[in-house]
C-alpha cells in the first residue's frame, strides 16, 4: 500500500495555538524550567501581533491531516545566512513532523509550503539549519533540495564579568 499522503499545509491561526505549541515544544523540548511556557508566551506573542500586520515577516505553516495537525515549519526572512548568494533569504527555523507520521511526504510537504511563502516576499533563496549530529535531518534536507553550505561552530561569553 502507498502510505504517501499530500497534507493540506496553512498558515497557522489563534485556533492553532495548543497544536503549535505541542509540536514547537516537541521539536525543541530544552532542558531549562521555563522552556514550555516560553514557549506558549512566543506564540501568544505572534498571534496577537500577526492580526495587526498582514506582512509578517515570520509565520508558522501547518500541516494537517484528517483534521489533524501533524507537522510544523516555521518560517522567516533573515538579511543574511550562511553559504546564500542574496540578502533577504528564506529561512526555515524549525521543521518538525509528528513521529507517527514520518516519512510520508508531510516533510515534504512543509518544505513545499516554506518556498512558496519565501518566494511570495520577494526572496531568492530558500536557508537552513541544523545540528551537526542530527542525521535523520541532514538526510531529509538534501532529498528536499537544500545543498550543504558548511559547518559554523558557535561561541559565547558574558560581559558582566571580566
Ligand atoms: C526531518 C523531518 C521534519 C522530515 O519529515 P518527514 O515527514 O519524515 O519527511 P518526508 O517524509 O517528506 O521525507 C522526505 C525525504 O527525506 C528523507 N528522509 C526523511 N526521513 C529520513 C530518515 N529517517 N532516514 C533517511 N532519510 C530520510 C528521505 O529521502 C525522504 O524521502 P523518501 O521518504 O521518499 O525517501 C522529520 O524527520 C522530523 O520531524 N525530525 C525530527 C525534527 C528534526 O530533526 N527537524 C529538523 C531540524 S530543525
């Protein structure tokens, strides 16, 4: 049996809010108290700014399957990302799939949306990311396009001690 499935794939609205928040805290869980309901104050944040300014310039697209969501791609514009030729990029912020539902086309399927909605704000190409350890991504980005621009180890410190 062919199990591909064709997801309708949306802009995500107040009404999505606990489906949104179920899947983002899915795909980054963190390990700090705080995280889930960071969270929750992100997409509350969205929602309410997003009705005031149709040109927003970061969304979360949904992907729904039988009246059920199953994935999530959020999407913005960055002024610049690693390895890209233009300014004004796409970029792909988080992609996740609910794991009952992997490896259908619903990745795919996000991935597809993410283009169209780059595309429709006037940007050339389309940016990721992920962890370096993350296989399963790495794999899943190269079969939906996305070429390999590199690896950038990142740094930090604090400027309140010497
Ligand atoms: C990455 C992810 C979003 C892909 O979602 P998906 O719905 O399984 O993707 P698709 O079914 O559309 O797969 C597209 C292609 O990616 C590749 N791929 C996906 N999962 C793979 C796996 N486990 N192993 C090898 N290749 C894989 C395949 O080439 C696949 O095409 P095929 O099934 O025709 O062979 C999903 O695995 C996921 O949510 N992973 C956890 C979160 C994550 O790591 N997100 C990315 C970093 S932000």
């Amino acid at each position: 049996m062919d199990s591909r499935v064709e997801p309708a794939v949306r802009v995500a609205t107040p009404a999505d809010r606990d489906a949104w928040l179920r899947l983002r805290a899915a795909l980054w869980p963190g390990d700090a108290p705080g995280d889930a309901e960071e969270h929750a104050r992100e997409i509350d944040a969205h929602l309410d700014a997003r009705g005031e300014d149709a040109r927003w310039p970061q969304e979360a697209l949904l992907a729904e399957l039988d009246g059920e969501v199953v994935g999530l791609a959020e999407v913005s514009v960055r002024p610049y990302a690693e390895g890209c030729e233009t300014r004004d990029v796409g970029y792909l912020e988080g992609w996740y799939v609910a794991p009952g539902h992997r490896r259908r086309g619903v990745g795919r399927a996000l991935v597809r949306a993410a283009e169209a909605w780059a595309r429709a704000r006037g940007c050339a190409e389309l940016a990721s990311d992920t962890d370096p350890d993350n296989d399963v991504s790495r794999r899943a980005h190269a079969a939906c396009g996305f070429e390999d621009a590199g690896l950038v180890r990142c740094f930090r410190r604090r400027l309140d001690g010497d």
